[in-house]
C-alpha cells in the first residue's frame, strides 16, 4: 500500500513536482488521476495537486512538499543551513511567482488551458525573456539553484522549463540560455526526472 496518495495528472507541472519530490525521497506514492474542476473537497481552489496521507489532507504544491520534508525520510529538499534554507525559499517563490505568471502562463496559453487574448499571450512571453535570464544567471554560479545539490527549488523549476523546447517563444528562450540547459542536462539524467515523465498533453492540465 503507498505511503500517501497525490490527486493530480501527470502533465501538469506542480502535480510532476510533488511526485518529484517522493521520488528524490524515496516515498512510495499512488498517482490518483484527477483534474482541478474534480478536487470537490480535496482542495477548495479547485487546484492540482492535493495529497493524503492517513487522515492528513493537504493542497498548495510547497505546503506539500515541506510536509514531506518534515514527515518522511531521505534526502533533504531544504538545507539545514538557515541562510542556504533561506534561498531555497527565496527560488521556489520565484518559480512559483514571476516563472508562473511568465513561462508558465504562456505554455498553458499554448496548451489550451488558459485562453487569453493574443496580446496577453504576447505579454507572457515577454515577461518570460525577462525572467528566465535570471534563472540562467543564478545558474552560472552555482550547479543547482542553491549550491552543487537539488533542492525543492529544483523541483519546482525543472516540470516547467522541460515542456520550453515544445513551445516555439519559450524553445527560443531556452536556446539562449547554455546556463540553463546544462541544469536541465543533469536534471533529466536523475531517475526522478525519467520516472515521472509526464504522458502528452491531450486535454490535460499543464
């Protein structure tokens, strides 16, 4: 029987976090298909994913993956150190703000989960060619987002920079970004990375 069961589908971007997470920690986890307008009471946002483990009901995907970081054992996904914490916390709300309201935006866009005028779309990839630059900065000075090993930060960043080279604007991006692709080299050679490779989109959530 799995340790908890995560309600999400496989494409979407947070969804592939949490399951990253369990992987890296080596939790045993039951992928339970789900599409946000299905939460009901799993998540009163209508958002993926949700978690349960035992009477423990848990939504918002860093919520998630901090219980899991307390609660089971394994790698880290924080530092111990306050500082190097810190700046974990520091990217993974940069993922999950400026990345989101970019990248993220414009690949849903694209998908066909978020219809939007085509000059909104166009403000999302612009936003992107200024926010990813500093994804690739950061990644010039370190291997990982915090330091020479994976952090949560990671984990946040790699589900949406993997679908860049599928969507013409983002693939671009990524192409003029050698700091970045030499990250996402070493994250796709991690057997989380390959265990929860996310089928393809078809009327799925990213």
């Amino acid at each position: 029987m799995a340790d908890i069961k995560i309600y999400g589908v496989s494409p979407s971007t947070f969804t592939r976090t949490a399951r990253l997470a369990c992987h890296e920690k080596g939790i045993d986890y039951e992928l339970v298909p789900m599409f946000p307008g299905q939460m009901g009471a799993l998540n009163p946002f209508y958002k993926i994913p949700a978690i349960a483990h035992g009477d423990m009901t848990l939504y918002e995907s860093t919520a998630i993956l901090r219980y899991l970081d307390r609660t089971f054992p394994g790698p880290k996904l924080w530092p111990q150190d306050s500082r190097q914490a810190a700046l974990c916390d520091q990217w993974v709300s940069a993922v999950n703000d400026s990345l989101v309201n970019s990248a993220l935006r414009f690949l849903a866009n694209h998908f066909g989960f978020l219809a939007v005028p085509q000059e909104m779309a166009d403000m999302y990839l612009a936003k992107a060619r200024d926010v990813v630059p500093v994804f690739e900065r950061q990644l010039g000075r370190s291997r990982y987002l915090v330091g020479d090993s994976v952090t949560a930060a990671d984990l946040f960043l790699a589900p949406i920079v993997f679908y860049f080279p599928a969507i013409p604007g983002l693939k671009e991006i990524g192409e003029a970004s050698p700091n970045l692709a030499r990250w996402a080299g070493d994250m796709s050679a991690r057997p989380s990375l390959m265990a929860t490779e996310p089928e393809p989109i078809a009327a799925q959530a990213a």
